[in-house]
C-alpha cells in the first residue's frame, strides 16, 4: 500500500467545501482533530490536535483556490522519529452550482508486505 | 497515555535500513540468537550487527535477554503489527472524515 485514494460527491459548491478545508474551525469539525491553526498557502504551516494534547504538523504545499489542496503532515509522533509524512491531496470538481466531487489522496505510506512464506515468525520487506 | 500509532515513526526508521531490515528478518526465521551468531551470517562485522540490534531494540522491535556471556535476541512483533494495521486503518480514517464532512457540509 503506497497511497489510498477516496472520492465523494458534497451537496455543496466547490467554494464552501473549500472554506471546510481551509479554515482552522471548519477543518476542526470534520478531520478528526482540532486544527489550531493553518497558515494556507505554500509553505504555510498548521497544528492539529488530539484530545490527549499530542499534536502533527501539516505543511501546506499546493494550493490553487478553490480547485486544489496540498499538504504534507506527520503521524502524531512521540518517539521522536518523524520520517518523510505523508502528502495529502484534495482534488474539488465542481458538478453545477451546488455539487462538488471531491478526491482525496493520502500518498508516501512505506509499503510492508509480510513475506513469512511459511518461515516461523513475521519477516518483512519494506519498499519505499 | 500513547497509542501504537504514535510509535509507527519509530518502527518505520527503525527499518529503513536496508540491512537492518536483513537482521530483522534473519531474527524473525533464527531467534533466539546471540550478535556473533548472527554477524556469522551477514557481511557486515558483529559491532555493526549490534548496533543495528540496539536501534531495532529501542523501536521496539526486538528484546534481549542475558545468556552467559552474551545477550541472547529475539524479535518482539508487536510494534511492527501496529504499524502494518496502523497503515491498513488510514483509508478507513479517510472514510470517517468524508462522512463527517458531508455531514458539516450539511448543516451549515
């Protein structure tokens, strides 16, 4: 598994699902996390936050209103390994005024396959 | 309190290594066995295979135990099972999200 896509069509124009994915307290009521702050634009960067206080950073990386959304975010990361993260990216098509499909795609998960192939225990290969 | 998830970043660095991930998997097919066993089977000194032994140890990934004079290892899967289910759960993670924004999308 290198990236997961998802797509959904909104019952809402492209510039209101736009302002949900961009303004901190609207993002806050559907990501699954408090999104304290998001700085959008290029480079811009932003805090989300789990219940229990840990935080994962997100780095915007593209945006191109009201059409395309990038960023890049962390694992909420204790142990103080944050690798690459992952890149996220938000696709919106409008369908008329009043619809829009939107098209998520999560991309730079490592890729595990569990190659036990009989051999006792678990043995892995990671590919990038 | 921290969950799996929270360690996956360290599983991950853990076995970027490409030789790290060798005495990872020989672990998982010979354990318990001792870095000198294991340096015998790989072409890199028994410094370095400890090494890498103690990077996997501190992700979590193996445990060590005392043998006479040496320290025997083993591998200890559970992290790793984390962070395979941890990446298996991000497409349904994506899946709640869009059904809570719809769902934001109506009310507003």
């Amino acid at each position: 598994m290198e990236r997961v896509e998802r797509q959904i069509v909104l019952d809402a124009p492209a510039d209101d699902v736009w302002a949900a994915l961009t303004e901190p307290r609207r993002l806050s009521a559907w990501i699954g996390a408090q999104v304290v702050a998001l700085d959008v634009r290029a480079g811009g960067r932003g805090t989300a936050r789990r219940a229990d206080g840990a935080e994962r950073r997100i780095r915007i990386e593209d945006v191109e209103p009201p059409r395309r959304l990038a960023f890049r975010w962390w694992p909420y990361e204790l142990d103080g390994h944050p690798g690459p993260g992952t890149r996220v990216e938000f696709v919106l098509d409008a369908i008329g005024p009043a619809q829009t499909r939107l098209t998520v795609t999560e991309s730079g998960l490592p890729r595990f396959v569990d190659a036990t192939g009989g051999e006792p225990g678990v043995v892995v290969e990671m590919r990038a | 309190m921290s969950r799996p998830a929270d360690r996956v970043g360290g599983v991950f660095a853990a076995l970027s290594d490409p030789t790290r991930r060798e005495v990872f998997r020989r672990l998982s097919a010979a354990g318990p066995v001792t870095a000198t066993e294991l340096a015998a089977k790989l072409p890199v000194t028994r410094q370095a295979v400890a090494k890498h032994l103690d990077a996997l140890a501190e992700a979590g990934l193996v445990s060590a135990e005392r043998a006479g004079r040496e320290k025997r290892y083993r591998v200890t899967p559970a992290p790793l099972e984390a962070a395979m289910s941890w990446m298996a759960s991000v497409g349904a993670e994506w899946d709640e999200r869009l059904d809570a924004l719809r769902r934001h999308l109506r009310r507003s």
